[in-house]
C-alpha cells in the first residue's frame, strides 16, 4: 500500500486529493498546525474524515517536518498548504509570503535530507504569471507576480525547480488556474456569487456586491482537478504542468449564467463596489492546458458552464 502525506488537506483541493487517493488504495495522512483542534468539515462532507490519519506540525519548523517523514515514509508528498486567497495575502502579507515559501522550502529540504525517492508535488498558481493580457500562459511564460500571494507562490514554483535541478528530485509544479467547488469557503467571489442567488432566489432581499467584474478568468471544475496532480507524479519525468480547461470568461459572464440557473435578472441585484477593486488585479488570464494532455493523457471533462451548474446544485463530487 502506497502512502501519502498531504499538507493542507482541510481545504478544497486537500480534501478531493485526499478522498481519490483513497480509492486508489492509498494510505492517506494530512498536516495541520494543531490537528486536535483544526475544523475538518470538508473532509466530513466527503465521508473520508475517518480514513485519514492528521498529524500535527508546523511546516516552518524544518526538524519537525523532517521527524515527521521519517516517521510516515511517505511515497508522495502534494504541498497544498498555505493561504489560498490573494485578498488574505493583502492584509497579511508577511504571514503569507513566509507560509508559502518556507513551508515549500522545508518540504524539499527534508526530502533531499531523508530521501530523494520520495515523490514531491506543489501547487503553484496562475497568478504567478501576472497580467498576461490576451497572451495564452504556457509553462515557460515568465513569472511577474502581482500580489503577496503571488509572490510567494513564484518564490516557492522556482524552489521546487531549483531542488529539481539540483539534487535530481522528483519534484513537480502544477500551476493551476482557478478551480471550483462547493467545498470553496463564502470569501471566494464564486462561492459567494452562487449563495447570493440562492438566498435572492427563496426571497432573502440581498444585493450582489462585487468590484470588477470584467476580469477574465479560466474557471474549472476542482475535484477533476486532484486528478492530474497524482498523475504528475506517476509519469516518467518530473516536469510542471499548467492545470486549466483553456476556456476563459468574464467574471460576468459567471454572474449571468448563476443567476440564470435561477430565472433571475442579475441587473437587479448586482452592485458595483469601487473600493472592492484592486489596481493589481489580473485583468485576464488564459491557459494553454496542452501539455498535460500530452505528456500525461489529461483534460478537463468540465468548463465554466458545467461549474456553475454543478455548484448551484449541489454537487461536492
């Protein structure tokens, strides 16, 4: 049996990753701060709470990470911990940078340090690419990151390539564009779209609030996701992957097609908030998802339509 060790397996994409490594046979652990007294509602909804073992640690303290492997001998690593809101990053951008990079950072050196067989996977992010402009990002499209997220997001992708390079580890980035899910907390423009819809449309007097919604965005469906990640690790080679469907849209577009989900006219409910809008924000962003088809045999199933409508039904898989 295979083991796995996810760090930040309470969010979105560790909680998927979780309940599809388990179907494949995996023995599953995840890390959190303080794994007594972490909320694990999405792993709860998922019916996998009792499945995986959580282990306490702090990714910023290195001996504690290394203990921690020796102790699990994990197979794979998936690094998903850290902030995954670019507006948190903004309030706290000293405790997002230093997250996201040392807990990356202390991951790769523990494994050089115990043992480079060990398979290692870190979520990077689009927004590592900056503003683009119509520009199709592909895998060697410069970094020209935009917010305290980005930053440590870039700092952390170059890392694994740095350790990759130079100690022949099995290290790979999967720079993932936007991907979606019920399992998404309200602070996502998304989850927060579809919830005020929902409450307009049982007749709760609610206004829509939002700041630009002409941003462009490549919006895909998060449990398919998890999917490519383990694939990574399963090819041939380490090597990054840009995570997309390829299809980008406006945020109002988004807008529009929930609220049509609900017959509902958005242009009564949707408000714009100026101070909502952040000079550096991404205008628009594009993936080229080709190379993972390629190399890997994936391609997103689902688009934007397909996220809405699952995400205003319900669906958690």
């Amino acid at each position: 049996m295979k083991r796995a060790l996810i760090c930040g397996i309470s969010g979105q994409d560790g909680s998927y990753l979780a309940k599809f490594l388990l179907q494949k046979g995996y023995e599953v652990f995840g890390t959190s701060r303080s794994a007594s007294a972490s909320s694990y509602n999405n792993l709860k909804l998922l019916g996998i709470d009792d499945s995986v073992e959580i282990v306490s640690v702090s990714l910023n303290d290195l001996k504690a990470v290394i203990k921690l492997i020796e102790k699990i001998t994990p197979n794979e690593i998936y690094n998903l911990s850290g902030p995954s809101s670019v507006s948190f990053s903004y309030e706290n951008p000293e405790e997002a940078i230093k997250s996201l990079v040392l807990g990356t950072l202390n991951l790769l050196e523990a494994i050089r340090l115990v043992s480079n067989k060990i398979r290692f996977y870190n979520a990077s992010s689009s927004e590592c690419f900056g503003d683009l402009g119509s520009d199709v990002a592909i895998e060697s499209s410069p970094l020209n990151p935009k917010s305290p997220y980005a930053v440590g997001k870039s700092a952390a992708h170059l890392a694994v390539i740095n350790y990759r390079n130079s100690y022949d580890m099995f290290a790979c980035n999967g720079i993932l564009f936007n991907h979606e899910s019920n399992l998404r907390p309200t602070f996502f423009v998304t989850q927060k779209i579809v919830q005020t819809a929902n409450k307009i449309a049982n007749k709760e007097k609610l206004k829509l609030i939002l700041g630009n919604t002409n941003i462009i965005r490549d919006w895909g469906w998060g449990p398919e996701y998890v999917e490519v990640m383990w694939l990574m690790l399963r090819s041939k080679n380490a090597d990054d992957y840009i995570i997309g469907t390829g299809r980008s849209v406006s945020l109002l577009y988004f807008v529009e097609a929930v609220f049509n989900f609900y017959n509902l006219d958005w242009q009564k409910y949707l408000e714009i908030d100026p101070t909502l809008i952040r000079l550096s924000d991404i205008k628009e962003n594009y993936a080229n998802p080709r190379k993972a088809e390629i190399n890997l045999g994936w391609k997103a199933r689902y688009d934007v339509d397909d996220v809405v409508r699952f995400m205003c039904q319900g669906f958690k898989f």
